[in-house]
C-alpha cells in the first residue's frame, strides 16, 4: 500500500505539473511512473499502454484517485512519448478506465 501512496504522489505532480501532451517535461520522473507500477506487480503492454491492475488495489481507490491515477498515467505517457496515446486499465479482465487522446478520459468503474 505504501507504494500506492508514493506512486499517487508522484502521478500527482504530472498531473499538476504539465498538460497531456507536453514537450519539456522530465522525462526520468515519468519513467519513475512506470517503474514503480512494474514494481507494484501491474503488467503493462507498452503497444499503446494497456495496464492490467489488481482487482482490489483499485476498487479500493476513490473515483478521485481513479480519475488522479488515470491522468498521471496518461501524462507519464505522453512525456516519455512525445505524444497521447490510448491508455486502458484492466482490473481481472474487465476494463475500468481509459485514457483517449480523441475521446478524453472516462473511469467506468
């Protein structure tokens, strides 16, 4: 749990740090993201970002920290890319959230 919190922390100044698409931001801190995901056992599909979380890791967040957890990523993303890209959230199989550079964002559960 205590990497949660520091992964929420961290996602959280890219949220409040810089837009989706941003073309100066650092782009080790938004590696760290995605280590640190790799390190809480989330399997990630780097064609597009698909990640696949634990079932009761995110049904215990809040549709705040959802909707914070989603953007990080997703900004996390878009600077080491360069670009948006779709991002999907998979928790047992079933997709809880995505990220579209078209569409935005939407958390469904």
């Amino acid at each position: 749990m205590k990497k949660y919190f520091i992964l929420f922390f961290v996602m959280y100044f890219f949220i409040n740090s810089f837009p989706a698409i941003a073309l100066d931001c650092n782009k080790e801190e938004a590696a760290k993201v995605f280590e640190l995901l790799r390190e809480s056992g989330t399997k990630i599909d780097d064609h597009g970002v698909i990640l696949h979380i634990d079932y009761n890791n995110w049904t215990n967040l809040t549709m705040t920290q959802k909707n914070q957890f989603l953007r990080g990523i997703a900004n996390a993303d878009a600077c080491i890319q360069g670009k948006a890209r779709k991002i999907v959230i998979y928790a047992w199989d079933e997709e809880v959230a995505y990220a579209s550079p078209y569409f935005g964002f939407k958390v469904e559960k």
